[in-house]
C-alpha cells in the first residue's frame, strides 16, 4: 500500500468556510513538504487551479525534501510537451527521479479560461497525443511528432551544439519510461483513453465494493489491449485514538459550516433540470438529509454515514451529499480506519492519496495513529512512531 498526503494551499481546521481558513505561504508549505516527507509518506498531491503553479511549488520543495515524490496535476496543453518534458527531465535530475504526474483532462467551463477549447471528447484524443508526445522526449527521442493535434519538428543535427562544435550533453532519463503518468476518467472515452496511457488509475472513493467493481471494469478494458494498470483513490481523513472521538470531531466540523456551503455543493451535484426543492433522492437516508438541508438545518454527522466509517459530511472539496465524490472521508479510531483501508485495497486499491485538515498536524497523527497498522510499500524504511500493534481481526 501506498499512502500520499496533499501538498497545496490552503490550509486550516476547515477551509472550505473563511474563518477556518490559515494563510498558507511559501514558508508553510515548505513545512509541510518537510512534514510529509520526515513522516515518510510515498509522497504528495499537488492539486491544479488557478492558485498555486504546480510546477513551480514543486521544484520550489525539492530542496527541502529528500524522498518524497510530487504528483504534480497537469492539464495538457498549457505547455508544449517538449517544454514540459524538459522541466520534467529537470526536476527529475534535481530530485533523484522523484517526480509524478497527475493527468487531468479539465472540463468544458475550467480548460477555455485555460485557452484549451476541445469539447469533452475530443479532450481525449488530444490529451493521448499530447503525453504520448511528452514521453517520447523524455525518453530520449529527438525525431518530432506528427499527429492531429501535436505537431512538433524533428531535433536539428546542431541542436546542443556549442560554439566550437562542442555538443552539450543531453538531459539523461532518470525515470526509465518516463514519469509515471496517473490520472483519472470515468466515461467510456475517459477509460479508453485511461488504460492506453495511465500507469495508475485513479477513482474519487466510494464504498468499498463499489470502488472495487469500478476498478475491475476498467481493468477489463486495460486487458483488452494488454495493458495492467494499478490503482489508487482520494480521501479525506478523521482519525482518533478513539471512534467517539472521531465522530465528536466530524460533528464539531459540521457545526462550523455554514448551510450555503451544502446547498451550493447539492446543486453541483443535482441532475440537470432538477433544484433542492424538486429533486427526490430513490435513497431514504439521502433524502431524509436532504430534507433537513431544504428546513435550514444540517444533518447530523452520524447520518452522513454511508458504510462504516465512510462519510459525507463537508471538506475542502465539497459536500457531498447526494452520493460520494472528491471530499468523501474516512472517519474513525486508528484501527477502523486502517481496517477500512485494508478492506479498498482487497478491493485493488494500492495508492491512497489523503488529507485531513490542519493538514501539517492530521500528517503527524496519521502517520502516528495508523501507519503501524498498514504494510506500506514506499520504497523505503518508514519510520514508526507508533506503539500500535497489527491489525486485530477484531477491527476488520
């Protein structure tokens, strides 16, 4: 198993609401890469916007990190591959190879303000080219690319040369194959284009079983064309010494956001043509807690609950209250999260890319609280500072 934490602004006990929100600078988010990276995680998420560059806040942690790796989100196209595999080759050489990227393909309101107007399909068939052109130089080939979309010329016979003839030596491939590319896509050609390209297959979370079945469909796919991929999800974390301390501290994180924030993230979700006030969940949990959303009111932690310890409630990344997506949570003592965690990966899953938040303090106590209870595979010794001992069949 693999585990990742996240590396990007901003940060606080819960910054999806103003007043729970810290100002996370250059100084911080250096101790935060030096937290992940001490605590001994596989490495970090860099997550995309129009915040931070991604490619900028990582080469700016290489030097204060030693063996963490970045997984940068990139949406192709807003470099040419070339450039982007040159400051890949870069980073790489400065790092020790420890560069990932995240591929992501955007959507049709984030890409044009980007410049990148494809519609939904056609995002695919360039975002192939696009990587498929990047790896090529990485890897070393200097011959150009001659596709739909990506049209580079071939490397001069001078290029490198120095004035007297004398040719620089190129950028060396630390990475053989190129940087491990993960990414995500759901519909058919986003898992077409997933199993030629991706090396890990990413998932938002779900129960486990349904996280589990959508893994096998797409490996389906990937055999297809003699492809194997791994696999990998996102979760948010609250985990404590105790399961009531958990749940204490998912209710108090309730109570500090405001019901905007639900009623904003409901309407993401909601089918087209459909409003809070018209729409009818076939689920009696789901439309109980939207009742109480539609009278004013929140609902309580507990009924955000959808499988033990996997949880609803609000997060940086929405409030997910219609069905699981991007701020899905694992919530629970040590033992239950970590048995939670065994139970995805029986299920394929063997990335974990989490976050809890204040996010330097959730590093420590996860790092503390569970990493003894897991059979990590980071490549290198992961320090225990735990006093836990293995998973009990009792947990599971």
């Amino acid at each position: 198993m693999k585990i990742l934490w996240y590396l990007t602004a901003p940060d606080g006990p819960f910054p999806w609401e103003p007043e729970g929100r810290w100002k996370t600078d250059f100084r911080h988010l250096q101790q935060l890469a030096s937290t992940i990276d001490q605590l001994g995680y596989y490495g970090a998420l860099l997550g995309t916007g129009l915040g931070d560059e991604v490619l900028t806040v990582s080469s700016a942690m290489i030097g204060t990190t030693k063996r963490m790796r970045f997984l940068a989100a990139i949406h192709p196209g807003l470099l040419s591959p070339v450039k982007l595999a040159q400051i890949a080759l870069t980073q790489d050489r400065f790092s020790g190879g420890r560069m990932l990227f995240n591929v992501v393909n955007g959507n049709d309101t984030v890409l044009p303000v980007f410049g990148v107007n494809y519609g939904h399909d056609e995002r695919y068939d360039f975002s192939f080219e696009y990587w498929d052109a990047f790896r090529r130089f990485y890897t070393g080939q200097r011959d150009g690319y001659d596709g739909r979309y990506i049209k580079l010329a071939p490397a001069p016979p001078e290029y490198g040369l120095g004035r007297r003839g004398v040719r620089e030596a190129p950028l060396r491939t630390i990475q053989e194959g190129g940087v491990p590319l993960w990414g995500a896509g759901t519909s058919d050609v986003g898992v077409a284009h997933s199993v030629k390209l991706l090396d890990t297959y990413l998932s938002f979370a779900n129960t486990p079983p349904l996280l589990g079945e959508k893994f096998r469909k797409v490996g389906v796919e990937a055999a297809k064309i003699g492809r194997t991929l791994d696999y990998g999800t996102r979760l948010q974390i609250i985990v404590r010494e105790t399961e009531e301390e958990a749940w204490d501290y998912a209710q108090w994180l309730i109570d500090r956001t405001h019901i905007d924030y639900a009623r904003q993230s409901i309407e993401m979700q909601l089918p087209r043509g459909e409003t809070l006030d018209s729409y009818r969940s076939p689920d009696p949990q789901v439309e109980a807690n939207l009742a109480s959303v539609r009278a004013g009111r929140l609902p309580r932690a507990k009924d955000l609950e959808i499988y033990p310890n996997v949880w609803v409630g609000p997060s940086l990344f929405g409030f997910n209250i219609l069905s699981p997506l991007a701020g899905t949570a694992l919530v629970g003592s040590a033992e239950n999260v970590a048995a939670r965690l065994r139970e995805f990966e029986a299920q394929g899953c063997g990335s974990f890319i989490l976050s809890g938040f204040p996010l330097i303090g959730e590093a420590h106590r996860f790092a503390d609280l569970v990493f003894p209870l897991l059979d990590l595979d980071h490549g290198f010794d992961v320090p225990r500072f735990g006093k836990r001992a293995p998973l009990s069949v009792a947990a599971e």
